[in-house]
C-alpha cells in the first residue's frame, strides 16, 4: 500500500476494504453531530430571519449576528475538526461574517438617522 492512501474497513465484515487518500480523511469532523449544527446556525441565519418582517431589518440583522456569536462559541469550544488548520480556518471564516455583519448595522445606523 502506498503512503498516500489508508485502509478504511466498512461495516464488519474485515475482507471488504476500500482506500481512501489521506486528504479526504483529514476532512472528517471529530465531534458527532456537528454537520446538523452548522445546518441550523445557517437555517436560522439565512431562513428563519426571513420570517421577521420587512420594515424590521435591524431585528434581522441583530437575530444573525447573536446566532454567529453563538455559533463562535461553540466552534471555539468544541474544535470540531480533526487538523488544527482547518479549525482556525473556520474561526476566522465565522469572524470575519461577524465583521461583515456589524458593518452592516453601522451603515444601516448611519443611514437612518
């Protein structure tokens, strides 16, 4: 077997076998159930904001930036995934929306008055 690829034994049966590179691997979370959260931080963010009316768009914004907090946190906490890099990544991905996010209430701010 070559360095670039591992063994990964489906189910229990030992004889059937598949390789799989080592990149791909690395790519798998460490902590169960962490696809189902990601999948509802951005439900809430892009979906359920939708259901507040139009006219309060404040309220919007407001509504996405506590759940990205919120969802900081949690990535902070948990490091969910395996290599330490793609961790950091998704710190700085989920800070950055934070940014983006208060700049767009400043401006909103600005704006209306």
């Amino acid at each position: 077997m070559s360095q670039s690829t591992f063994v990964l034994r489906c189910g229990s049966n030992p004889d059937s076998q598949r390789t799989m590179p080592k990149y791909i691997a690395h790519l798998f979370v460490r902590v169960a159930g962490w696809e189902p959260m990601f999948l509802f931080e951005r439900l809430v963010i892009v979906g359920w904001v939708q259901l507040i009316p139009r006219e309060f768009e404040y309220g919007r914004l407001l509504l996405g930036l506590i759940v990205s907090i919120l969802y900081l946190v949690i990535l902070l906490n948990q490091t969910p995934y395996k290599r330490d890099d793609l961790d950091n990544f998704a710190n700085i991905l989920q800070a950055c929306m934070q940014i983006v996010c208060m700049l767009i209430i400043s401006i909103l701010d600005v704006c209306i008055i």
